[in-house]
C-alpha cells in the first residue's frame, strides 16, 4: 500500500524520526514495527532506530536535525535531551508521564493487573504477591493497580522490598539471597506476578537453585512477554501478551498528528494487553477439594468440544447444587460461567492467528458457529472478534 500522500500526488517529503526503543528485547522490536507499519502504510519516514552514544546509553546523535521523536524514556538523561529538542515527540512509557509537550501511548496497567488477577484467581489462589526489584525501568502504578486488583477480591498482596534503592548496584550472589530470603517469607502455595518476563526468569531461577516448586509452590506469571526469555525458562513462564504492535502503531499516528499541528494530548492513549499466553510456570490448581480440581481440569481440557455443565456432571460424582456451590465458593462464578470463561479466552487468544478466520476460532473454542462466538464475546469484552483482531493486528 503506497502511503496517503503519495496517493494524492503531493511533493514527496520525506520526515526524520528518530525512534528510541531498545531492539534487544522483543517488547522493543514490536513496538518499531508497529511504527514501521503504520510510516510504511501512511507517510514518507525516515527512521533513525535505537540511536546510541559511546557508552552504549540511549541517545540522539550530536547534531541530528530531525521532525520527531518516538521514545521508551526511562532515564532522566534521555528526558532532558528529548525535552530540549522541542521536537514533536511521543512516549511509550509510563516511567517519566508529565513531559511537556510529550504525548504518551502506553499499555493499560489497569487492564493488564485485571488479566493477571483474573488469571491466578481462576486457578484457585488466595495468596498474591507482586515481585519487582528496585528499578528506573519501570513505575510504580504496575505494582499499585495489581494490588488493586487482587484487594477488590478480598485478598492481601505482597510486595519485594529488598531495601536498596533504584540505582544501587547489588551483586548477583546478594540479589539471589535478598529474594530467596522474601519467598521463604511468603505464605504457600501462592501467585507471583513479576515486572517483566527478565525478573520473572529471575524468579524462577532462584526457586530452581533453593528447591522451590514452581508452580506448585509458586506460581509465576510474567507481566510481559519475551517470547524467548519465557520459553526457555524452567518451567516456561505465563506472560501477559502486550499489544506491543498497537503502541507503535497508534505512537505514530499520534506523532503524525502533532508534526501536521495538533498539540500533545494531556491525557495518554492507554493500549489493553491482548490476554494470557498459558504455560507451565502458573499450570496448577490452588484448590483443596479434588472434586473441583478434577471438574476443573475436565472443563481445561474439553472446552474446545462445546461442553455443558451436564458433561462436567457426568465426570464428577457430585450433586449440580455442590458443584455450584463450591464454584461460586473457590472462583466466584458458576460451573456455566467457568466453562465459558475458558472458552472465550481461548477465543482470544486464537484471533491472534492470521491465517484462522472467525469462524474457524469460534469451532476451536467450543461455539456451534460464529454468530453465537461474537454475541458472547461482545458481551465480554464490550467488542466483536473482528474488532478485536483488527487491533491486535494494527490494521
């Protein structure tokens, strides 16, 4: 697709943006092709990605005469630099949120601290705790909306506090300690959601090296998710799937708009995850009644054939009314409501394949057809699948 200009026969002009985002992490190599995507779409770019200086810290090249800056800022250095330039410019980061004239496309911690939530609570937890060691590289409100999330369900949340400041230098030997010494602390079996995949490895590392169970002491649950970081774990780490494509998608345009005049928004454009991509690290059932365990693992298994609750019945020799009684007890919703929570989330996390149509995913999840697949995920998530996916995509 040629770009919108060219279409309209205008005189080519080519803009420079200056696109500082780290390329050795899959977050950040996402995010550039979301704005490779939309310059490739819309525009004429010339894109300067993942400038350095001679230590290797992010920075714009003495003398760069550019149009706009897209930016992960997570250093006061780079804040400073960015805000002199009084360049049009866009942040995909929380970390420094009150540049001035510095629009923000960021993900929506609300959202992602609810998929986690929503994901342990499903497997049976009562104890939650949040893992992050002191850091620039994120804020606080990851850790502040998840204890929101996990306190509005009537659970406490646990926090890392090693007692050193962002910045401080620890040894690996000391770090491993200081976190050993905090999950020994922690009530069992409990939920962990960490920072990022990097301290979730973390994480696990250290249960690994202390013989601690993972996930059957421990859970862990990465919110984000680095594909490589995640799979190659032991045991493979659940991650929250961020929309990582939609930030640099929507990052472009916004900068897009402030180059052709528009002020910077006051306000950021919040971007929801995409959903829960399930792996070892959280595959347990926190739940002391084996009859649920096995109700719920038969509903895991076989959602994708359109089960009833008559089915789960006929696998677990128990009365409907204890079913339903013991569901609402340990998750807060019926065995129906289960059955179609798994469903739908297994919807959501199949339109993320191109090459499926909607039809092919509504058969995958367990729906007789495509009609009864979109009414039920409109009334979940408040959109069609189409939509959905078109998001996903960063159509």
């Amino acid at each position: 697709m040629e770009p919108d200009s060219h279409r309209r026969g205008e005189k080519l002009q080519i803009r420079q943006i200056a696109v500082m985002v780290e390329t050795e992490t899959s977050w950040g190599r996402r995010v550039i092709r979301g704005i490779a995507s939309y310059a490739d779409k819309h525009t004429f770019w010339h894109l300067l990605i993942d400038p350095r200086d001679h230590e290797q810290r992010s920075s714009l090249p003495d003398g760069w005469k550019g149009d706009g800056i897209i930016a992960r800022i997570s250093t006061r250095l780079q804040a400073d630099q960015i805000v002199e330039k009084k360049l049009p410019s866009v942040n995909v980061d929380d970390v420094y949120g009150d540049l001035p004239r510095v629009g923000r496309v960021i993900t929506n911690e609300g959202a992602r601290a609810e998929l986690a939530v929503e994901h342990l609570v499903a497997r049976g937890f009562t104890n939650f705790a949040f893992f992050a060691p002191p850091s620039q590289r994120y804020s606080s409100r990851r850790w502040e909306e998840f204890e929101q999330a996990v306190t509005q369900r009537g659970f406490e949340c646990q926090s890392y506090r090693p007692g050193y400041r962002a910045g401080r230098k620890i040894k690996w030997s000391e770090q491993q300690r200081r976190v050993n010494r905090w999950l020994t602390s922690l009530p069992r079996p409990i939920a962990v959601l960490a920072v990022d995949a990097y301290h979730a490895r973390q994480l696990a590392e250290v249960c690994h090296f202390t013989s601690i169970r993972v996930p059957d002491e421990i859970a862990i649950l990465a919110g984000d998710s680095d594909e490589l970081l995640c799979e190659v774990s032991t045991p493979p780490l659940s991650s929250i799937s961020l929309a990582c494509e939609r930030i640099g998608y929507e990052a472009a345009a916004m900068i897009h708009r402030m180059m052709e005049g528009q002020p910077a928004s006051t306000t950021p454009l919040t971007i929801s995850p995409h959903g829960v991509v399930s792996r070892q690290s959280t595959d347990v059932l926190a739940i002391d009644d084996p009859m649920i365990v096995r109700a719920l693992r038969f509903i895991q298994k076989h959602t994708q054939r359109g089960i009833s609750v008559a089915d789960v019945l006929r696998e677990v020799p128990i009365s409907r009314r204890s079913l339903e009684m013991q569901f609402r007890s340990y998750l807060g919703r019926s065995p129906a409501e289960e059955i179609r929570r798994v469903q739908l989330e297994r919807g959501r996390e199949l339109l993320g394949n191109r090459e499926m149509s909607i039809t092919e995913v509504a058969l995958a999840c367990g729906f007789s057809n495509a009609t009864r697949f979109g009414i039920a995920f409109r009334k979940s998530f408040g959109t069609t699948p189409r939509n959905f996916r078109k998001r996903l995509m960063a159509d």
